[in-house]
C-alpha cells in the first residue's frame, strides 16, 4: 500500500478474515514480487468448494477475455498507425 491508508496498520490476516467474513463464498488471491529476502502470496476460500472454484472459474474467463480484447485493440490501433 501507499502508506497513507489506515489499513496499512492492520494485519493481513486481519484483513482476510474481515473480507471473507463478509461474504457467504468468497476467493482471494494475492501475491507480491520476490525480493532477496522472501516471496509473498496468500490465497483464502470461504465456503462450499464447487461454488468457489466456480468463482475462479469465471475469473480466469473474464481475465483471460479481457486480455484478448486488449490485444485486440492494440493490434487494431497499430493498424490504424498506417491509415494517416
């Protein structure tokens, strides 16, 4: 985090648990770049295990397509660089 943010003061633990108390199925999954020292990821799941790798599921969907659209566009506006 940037520093300025009062939940720079609470635990990552903490804060897991808070967020998944919140909802009945929830996914998360962070991760850090390695330093020298160490590597960071954390991964937590709440509830009912078909329900959440559903939800990872439609996440891999919806990154993977977003992904695609953006290559997309990108070749699309390095066409268009020719046209003028």
């Amino acid at each position: 985090m940037s520093g300025n943010s009062p939940l720079d003061f609470v635990d990552t633990q903490e804060l897991l648990d808070e967020l998944l108390s919140r909802y009945d199925y929830a996914v998360f999954a962070g991760m850090k770049l390695p330093t020298l020292e160490r590597s960071l990821s954390d991964r937590a799941w709440k509830g009912m295990h078909q329900v959440c790798s559903g939800l990872c599921h439609d996440l891999i969907f919806l990154i993977s397509s977003d992904a695609r659209m953006t290559e997309e566009n990108n070749k699309n506006n390095n066409d268009s660089l020719g046209d003028e």
